[in-house]
C-alpha cells in the first residue's frame, strides 16, 4: 500500500496496551486535525459526524473527522495493523458568528445544529449550514447556561430563572443561580445545580430540590437513571439514589471535581480533580468502597476534564497542560490521544457512535481525532448488579 506505514499491534487484549507501549505520536497527528483559534473553548457538541466548539469570542466553529485524502487505519494485507498518512491537509474550520459578546454556554439541539447562550442575553440556534437564528432574548441579561434532550426539550437559565420549551413552555425560580444543567437519557428530567442543593425537574410531575451540604459546580445522571451526583466546591462529591433519596458522599479529591462522566453500562463514575482520573464503582455503590483510577499521575497538573465512551469502558481524560489520553478504570496503560499544547483542556466530546473525539483548551486550540474500531479489542464486560428501586 502506497505510502503506508505499519503500526504496532498495541491494542489487542483488553481494548488498551498490555503493557506500556514505546513512544508514539499522539494520536490526533496520526488519525486527526488540530486548529489554532484566537478564543478559549467553552463548550463542544456533536450533531452527527459535525463538531461544533463554542468559543469565548461569541463565534462557533465547525469540523469534521474525515476529509477528501483524510488518514485511514485497519488491518493490514499481512496482518497486523496499517496506517496511511493523510495526502491532503485538513480543510479550514467554518466559523460563525453567533453572540456581540462571548459564548458561555453549547448544546446540541434535538432538531439539528447546536444552542448556544451568550452574555449578550441571547439565546440562538446554529444550523450547520451556519444559520442563526434568535430563539430568545433577555436583554442585558447573561444565559448562562443551555441543555437538550432527545425528548425534544430545550432548557437554557438567566440567573436564577431556569426555563423550558418543547413538549410545552415552563419556567422555575431556583434557590439560586444555576451553576451545573443536565438532562437523563431518557430526555425527560433535568437537574439544575445551585448553591445547597439539586432541583430535579421532571416533565410527568413537580419538581423537588435534593439538598447538598456545600456548592455543586458539576452534575451527572447514572444511564438508567437510577443516580444524580454532583461535584463540589469543597472538593468531594455528593450523590442520591433516587428511589429513595438516600445519600451518597465521595470525599478525598486534591481539587475541584469540576468534570464528572458515567461510563456507558453506568458501572463507573469518572471524575476530574485529582492527578489521575478517579473512577468510583456503582454496579451497585457501597458505603467505604473505594475507587480505582486510570491516566498518568501529575500532581502538577491533575485531570481537569473527564468524557465516556458511549459504549465502551474507555475514558478520554484532558490536563492542565493540554494533554488527552484514554484510559481504562483499574488499569495502568493509557494511550495518548493529544500532546501538552494550547493550554488546559476546557472542553471533550465524543461522537455519538464513539468513533470520533473532539478537543477544546483555554488558549483557543481545537482538534479532533478518529479512533476507528481496528484500534481496539474489547472484553465482553459483565452486566453490573443492580439493587432493587
């Protein structure tokens, strides 16, 4: 194959290296395309094979993983694994102007394109043709904050004020400003963080506040739905199992766990703020257990952005100093997917099929990287146990 290169069969086993592998180019220079923008990333959004990263300058940017003379990977006529070098450079990224002031917030919207709010206190719609359109304005106030859901619902906050549309129109007054949105899988219940405490929102019945004994600044629901855990200011996390409320207190982190992931079976929990990537059981969680971690330790520069797989137990951990790598709860091999450049890592996206990884830092640099099946072989895992709801 004409200007193709052998790669190592370093993936085969348990979906990563058996052992620490000889140094490699970071994946994004083998399989990817970086670019260098003039504004931190805030936010990153797949709408199909389309990523769209939010920047602080108020515009979106927008690429794809695969191009006319783009890199391939796979098996190799002999065996083994091929990699063919790209033959043409990665087009230029379509940038869009969206906000007068800075982008704060991104959401893929469940029509298409990708929501975005501003501290021009708007609330719009991008098309991937690069379409604005003004969904809501608030005058001088910030949106903050944006979420979507599969269900057809858009929820977007202004201080204290979270609001709906979709199915139908709804607002709530929070007990104070929202810090932390996410929706369920399910797209039907949305969890607001604020100052002491969770309000659950739920589109069948009332919404109820779940009281923490600090600040949330992150938020994640368990895949089926079973657990809500939030990562505080005062450097641990505070969870629920809400079939019956009853708490769930993780402590020990050196930072802000600012960044929280569950893994696709919701066996583990990622989470950012300490020099490796911390993973905490919940196949089910129980009182005293302790978690295992993956990535590389740097007490310097610790794990400041978590992102699952959507199938797989492989997580993409960002650092401080603008490294990605993918690692695998309890064990100790990792692959890089990025090298230390353009700062701390502020935003990561996978695609939806997990085929695709998409990068943002706070000093404007943008990548994403195809990771196609042939790099890895993973182990059947077993169903994790659940407790009775």
């Amino acid at each position: 194959m004409s200007g193709a290169m052998r790669y190592p069969e370093l993936f085969a086993g348990g979906g990563m290296p058996s052992r620490t592998p000889p140094p490699q180019p970071p994946l994004i220079d083998l399989l990817g395309a970086s670019w260098q923008l003039d504004a931190p990333v805030v936010g990153i959004g797949w709408d199909g094979d389309l990523a769209g990263f939010a920047l602080g300058d108020g515009t979106i940017a927008m690429a794809r993983a695969e191009w006319t003379g783009a890199p391939s990977f796979g098996p190799g006529e002999t065996g083994g694994l091929v990699l063919t070098p790209a033959t043409h450079r990665a087009p230029p990224v379509a940038r869009q102007g969206v906000h007068q002031g800075a982008c704060l917030s991104l959401a893929v919207d469940p029509n298409g394109g990708f929501l975005s709010g501003g501290d021009d206190g708007a609330l719009r719609h991008t098309s991937q043709e690069g379409v604005v359109t003004d969904l809501v304005k608030s005058g001088d106030r910030w949106v903050d904050l944006v979420a979507a859901s599969p269900a057809g619902w858009r929820a977007w906050t202004v201080g204290r004020g979270l609001h709906l549309s979709g199915p139908r129109t709804d607002s709530l007054t929070l007990p104070g400003s929202a810090t932390a949105l996410a929706f369920d899988a399910a797209g039907t219940r949305l969890a607001a963080a604020h100052y002491h405490g969770v309000t659950v929102w739920q589109a069948d019945g009332a919404p109820f506040v779940l009281k923490t004994p600090g600040c949330p600044r992150s938020v994640a629901w368990s895949p089926d739905g079973a657990y809500l855990i939030c990562g505080l200011q005062e450097n641990a996390l505070h969870g629920w199992r809400l079939s019956d409320g009853g708490d769930i207190e993780m402590g020990g982190f050196s930072g802000q766990p600012r960044s929280l992931a569950f893994s696709a079976d919701g066996a583990f929990l990622a989470s950012s703020g300490s020099p490796r990537v911390v993973c905490w059981r919940f196949d089910p969680p129980s009182a005293g257990s302790q978690p295992v971690e993956c990535g590389l330790p740097s007490s310097k520069l610790p794990v400041c952005q978590v992102a699952c797989h959507p199938h797989q137990r492989l997580v993409a951990a960002g650092y401080h100093n603008g490294a990605v790598l993918l690692c695998q709860p309890g064990r100790e091999d990792v692959l890089f997917a990025k090298g230390s450049s353009g700062g701390s890592v502020s935003a990561l996206a996978w695609s939806g099929d997990g085929l695709r990884l998409a990068v943002g830092t706070e000093g404007g640099e943008i990548g994403i990287v195809a990771l196609p099946p042939a790099l890895f072989r993973f182990e059947p895992q077993p169903e994790p146990e659940r407790q009775a709801r």
